[in-house]
C-alpha cells in the first residue's frame, strides 16, 4: 500500500470571509490555484454551494472551465458535485466538455449533497437525496458509455433513446469519486469498485475503518482495483516549528466563527420534522451539537498539523490506511492574506511532498 506515491491536491471552498467581494474570492483563489501548478502539485478540487456565502461557486464546471485556460497539467476535481440538485444529462454533458476543455484533466467527484437549505430552495425533498443521487450516477455512466442509452428511472429518465455530444476525452469516462461519510455509503460504492472521498470532518480513525471496508468489501466483490485512487481530505497546515504550528493553529481556531458553517441551515434536517432528514441520520449529531472540537482534538485526531516531521509522518499514516492521494485544505474558511497563504504552500511543497515523491 505505502509503496505507491501519494497524490497531493489541494481543496478550494470559495468562502467569502467578512469584507469580500464575491469577485475578490475569485480573484484570490484563482491566484492561489496557479500558483499550485508551479509548485507541482498534482490536482485542485473545486467545492459546490448555493445561497450562502459559505461558497460562491454554485456551479463548478464554469470555474473548472476558466481555469482549465489558466493552467496545464493540473488534474481539476470537482469537490463535490451535489448531484440531486442537478439534471444528471446536464452533468454528463458539462463532464465532458469541460474534460475536453481541459485535455482530459477532469476528476469527477459527486456526493448527494447535505445542506437543507440548498434543498429547500431547489423545491427538492432531503429525504429522496440517495435515491436522486444514484440514478443520476448510473444515467451518467451509461451516457458516458453507451450510444442509443435509454433510463427510466423514478426521478429522471430519457424520453427516447439518446447518444450524448460531446463525449468525455478519458474513457470510458473521468475518474469518479464518491463522497463518503457513512459506512453504508461505504459499502455500496466500494461494491461497484467506486473510490471514495473521505470525509475532513471524521478523525483518523474513522477514515481508517473508511478505507478497511472500501478495500475489503472491493475485493470480496471481485472489484479490479488496481488504479482505484482512494482520496483522504484533510486540514493540513505545516509550519516551521511544533511550537509554532500550534500557536497558529489556536489563533486560526479562535478568529473562526464555527456556527457560520456549522449550523441549522446546513445540517440535513427535514424542515417537517425538525429531525435528520431520512438516510441522513448518521449525520444527527454532528451538526446539532455545533461541531464544536477542541485543539487537542484537532492536533491529535483531526488535522494533518505540525512541522515537517510531524507532517510527513501523519501522511504516511493515512498511506498506511490505504489512500493514495491526500486532499489538504489549507485553510479554506481562513481570511488569510494571499501572500501569507502562498508561504504556506511553498513550505508545505518544499519541505513535504519530496518525501513522498
């Protein structure tokens, strides 16, 4: 497992702090996302949100497609498509020209989304976000594949037999990646050979058990997994010293308003009820509770967080565990300045990935 390289991309929430224009977001992030491609890292994902300012890119393949011009060898990830606000013929048709766009440099993520408020807006029931969220994974796959695909499903279908334009550049079609947070969801794309995307807010040990499953329950459905890239996301921040990684580390936490991300409009809660929406129950507690987390919890079992050697150590960790590529979150809800970022970046490209290389 530990003996193939690890992967190092990078995750881009697109948060507007306080003070922000939405166009400044774009503006910082995209100078951030070319800088990446300098420093060699191999691929950026790029988050979905509606009607907050939590982030402003409701619709990624637009910004994947601008930045597909602005770069060259960087893989360019959604993270996440939340595919039950979506027509998924729409997808698959964005899928595909923005993989084009790109020379084939598209990493497809999906998930079924979470937000509450997202769903209401759209007019669309939390409760159904599993079932919408397959179908639309098997109608894209088969547009993808297939000429004259027909799909009647419960909530989408083609009205007659239909062969998509353009198709993807890769085939059979863009690497997919699952959102995967609940062990059952687990179970059900490991089955089918679909790699996940392990969820930043689960400590260790959890994405530890993750990626136990994935891979027990691939091989025991004969799944090939031999190019099957397993993606851990994680906060990651390196700085020069312990000291000083944890005294940064208290002072991100402290200038953080926790309850602008962590609370009821963004926990799956059925608006009837007032409880988690159905499917949605292992999420309950997270977000209720205001997803408080001490320091000592986040240095110990959460983050990827220290100097160097401590850093390197906790990603050889999670290669041990089964991932090979590492989405880090460099502070994706930080207001930091632009050039402060770009230290961070250059330390963590300088000091870290050779080990890994």
């Amino acid at each position: 497992m530990a003996d193939r390289p690890m992967k190092f991309s990078t995750f881009h929430l697109f948060h507007q702090n306080a003070g922000q224009s939405a166009r400044e977001v774009y503006d910082y992030q995209i100078e951030v996302i070319e800088l990446l491609e300098e420093l060699g890292f191999d691929g950026v994902w790029v988050a979905e949100h509606h009607f907050r300012d939590y982030g402003v890119v409701p619709n990624i393949f637009t910004m994947l497609a601008h930045l597909a011009a602005r770069t060259e060898r960087l893989r360019l990830g959604t993270g996440i498509v939340v595919l039950p606000l979506h027509n998924p013929i729409h997808v698959a048709e964005e899928a595909a020209m923005v993989d084009l766009l790109s020379g084939g440099r598209l990493d497809l993520g999906v998930g079924r989304g979470y937000q509450s408020v997202e769903f209401e807006n759209f007019g669309l029931d939390l409760g159904e976000a599993r079932d919408r969220f397959n179908e639309c994974l098997d109608m894209m796959v088969g547009l993808w594949t297939q000429d004259g695909y027909e799909y009647k499903g419960r909530y989408y279908g083609t009205g007659r037999p239909l062969t998509l334009t353009p198709r993807p550049l890769q085939k059979p079609h863009p690497p997919l990646h699952v959102a995967a947070i609940s062990p059952e969801t687990v179970e059900i794309y490991a089955a089918r050979g679909l790699p996940i995307l392990a969820d930043p807010a689960a400590p260790f040990r959890k994405i530890a058990k993750a990626a136990e499953t994935w891979h027990a329950v691939a091989a025991a459905n004969d799944v090939d997994t031999a190019g099957a890239e397993l993606v851990a996301s994680r906060i990651v921040y390196v700085a020069p010293t312990i000291e000083q990684a944890r005294e940064d580390q208290a002072r991100f936490e402290a200038a953080f308003d926790r309850s602008r991300i962590f609370n009821v409009q963004s926990a799956p809660i059925d608006p009837r009820t007032g409880e988690a929406a159905k499917g949605f129950e292992y999420y309950q507690n997270r977000y209720l509770k205001g997803g408080s987390v001490d320091n000592e919890f986040r240095w110990e079992q959460l983050e990827v967080i220290g100097d160097p050697e401590r850093v390197i150590g906790q990603i050889k960790m999670i290669q041990e565990m089964g991932y090979s590529h590492l989405m880090c979150d460099f502070g994706s809800t930080r207001p930091m300045p632009v050039e402060e970022m770009k230290k961070v970046l250059k330390f963590f490209a300088a000091e870290v990935m050779p080990a890994f290389r």
